[in-house]
C-alpha cells in the first residue's frame, strides 16, 4: 500500500513510504458499527470505572440507572505475580439488552509501573535491540495470546466468571455481550471477548468490545482474526498514554494491535476532537509521539478512573 497515490502497487514502483503489513492498509470501520463517542463517554466509562467502588453498584445507580450490577469476581492475576489482583464484575441492561462484563486488571494506578515492569521481565526476553515474545499461548489456529493476559482472564473464568455469564446468557438469551476494561483489565477485556465467540456464547456482530489503554495483547496473527470477526471493536488511547505501545513491536513473532484505535490527542474534555486510526498498529495515530505520560494512563474521558469510581461515579 502506498499511502500517497492511496493505492495497492507492485514493490518495484517507487513510492516513498511503504505500508508492507496488510492489517496496516488504512480502511474504516463499517458504518453499521461506527464508533460512538455518547455511548463510549457516558455508558461504558462508569462501567470501567465501577470497579473501583465499593460495589460496581453504586456507579450504574449513579449513571446508568436502568442498568442492574449482578456479581463480582477477585482472584490472582497469575501464579507469578502473587501481588496483583484481578478483578472483573458481571451486569446486565434491560434498555441496551445486553450483558455487561467488565474487568480491572490493576487494583490501583500506584501499582502501575512496578506490574509493568514485573511482567514484562517474566514475559519476554528484552535486550536493546529485540523482544523475543516468549512467554504465549495459542489461541485455536489464529494466532498466540500474550500468556500473563491469557492466563490472567482463565484464572477469573474458572474461578467463577463463567458461571455468571452463563446464568446470565441463560437468562437473557437475546442480549448482546458488551465486554469491557482499562489497562490490563482492556487486554483481558480483548482475551474475553475473543473466547465468547469461540465457545459460541455470542454472535461476533453482538459483541461490543470497548477498552481503554490496551496493552499489544496478542501476535499479528491473532490481530488478523481479531479483525476479520468483530466488526464493533474500539481501543480508546489518551493521547500519549504509555501502555498501549507496551509490550513493543519487535522480535520475530512480535506482538500487534488489533483494530479499531480511537485516539484523542488531547485532554478527552467533552467536545474534544477524536481520530479514528485507520491502520491497526502503524506508524499512525498514538505511535507515531512519545509515551512518557503515566497520568494520562489513568485519566479518561476527563475523569482520574480510579477516584471517579471510588467515589461511587457522582
């Protein structure tokens, strides 16, 4: 793909920026299933940030009313990190239709960098110049999963997520899936969604998958699944939030964003402007500036998440 003449064309034309990776050739999301920044803003940012209430409860009574909280679920994130707790809370929304799965992955913003820099060590081999992605797990014939994340998501599930979304998909058979999450909470979103649709819970066209501040969460494999099954996919990036370009695209088998990025490259105040990244994980949108801005990891949609959702989302 050439991106100045916006076209597919043999390697021997001369063309001064080559996009060589197929999941890099710009396109947009299908219409049907566009972005929708009301929903993103005001319905899925309480449900991301009622993890951190005192019970999810509080913040969908606060700002989604007509949404009921039905349990949650804490467990250890991993055999190898005895001190990171994951977290992931069930509801459902008889107005959307749908059932809500929502996951933390961080049990506070203070712990960030040291869980970063912990399961990167124990996950890949990292040296100046490669990352060796070591440390994955297939996911059916499509591709590996970044196993910390993978892992994390199985060890929720077994220890009793699934038997919540089951009684609620018993319940609700004709809802939608909405499947959400920020940080490491986002991948194990992502991991979530992806294992709904192969266990055949859900349809792909009724799952939503919204996250903020993903990690890469599996290979370029993967990513070509990702985007040939869900058509409703969005991970939203604040403007120059470090997480999502860990860990980096290098090594043989280097780990790649799925679609859709949705950047805002500015402070998410309402009626800031947004961009819809039209390549999956180039050198586009938030990758192509600098990733130093840890408090911009934990403030979306003009809200500190952790806070906003301790104080029961007012």
């Amino acid at each position: 793909w050439c991106p100045g003449t916006k076209t597919c064309e043999e390697s021997t034309t001369t063309c001064n920026t080559r996009i060589n990776l197929e999941l890099n050739c710009p396109r947009l999301p299908n219409p049907a299933y566009a972005y929708n920044e009301t929903f993103a803003r005001y319905y899925i940012t309480p449900i991301v940030a009622g993890v951190h209430a005192l019970s999810p409860a509080i913040c969908l009574k606060n700002q989604i009313p007509h949404a009921s909280y039905y349990q949650d679920i804490h467990t250890q994130c991993g055999d190898d990190q005895p001190n990171v707790r994951c977290h992931a809370y069930t509801a459902w929304d008889p107005v959307e239709k749908a059932v809500i799965i929502s996951f933390e992955g961080t049990s506070s913003g203070v712990q960030l960098a040291d869980e970063f820099e912990s399961f990167l060590k124990q996950a890949f081999h990292m040296t100046y110049d490669s990352t060796d992605f070591r440390h994955k797990v297939q996911f059916f014939d499509n591709g590996y999963l970044f196993k910390y994340f993978n892992d994390a998501f199985m060890d929720l599930w077994n220890a009793g997520l699934e038997q919540q979304v089951r009684t609620l998909k018993y319940q609700y058979p004709d809802y939608k899936a909405y499947v959400t999450g920020h940080s490491l909470g986002a991948s194990m979103a992502s991991v979530c969604a992806a294992y709904l649709v192969k266990w055949n819970m859900w349809a792909p066209e009724n799952v939503r998958l919204v996250t903020f501040g993903q990690p890469r969460t599996g290979d370029y494999d993967f990513a070509t699944w990702h985007d040939a099954t869900f058509p409703y996919s969005y991970r939203i990036v604040h403007q120059n939030d470090p997480v999502p370009h860990i860990p980096p695209r290098l090594g043989p088998d280097r780990v790649f964003h799925h679609r859709f990025e949705v950047w805002y490259d500015n402070d998410m105040a309402v009626g800031q402007p947004y961009t819809i990244c039209q390549e999956a994980d180039g050198d586009y949108c938030s990758n192509v500036i600098k990733d130093d801005a840890v408090l911009q990891h934990l403030w979306y949609f003009d809200k500190f998440l952790h806070e906003w959702g301790a104080a029961g989302c007012p």
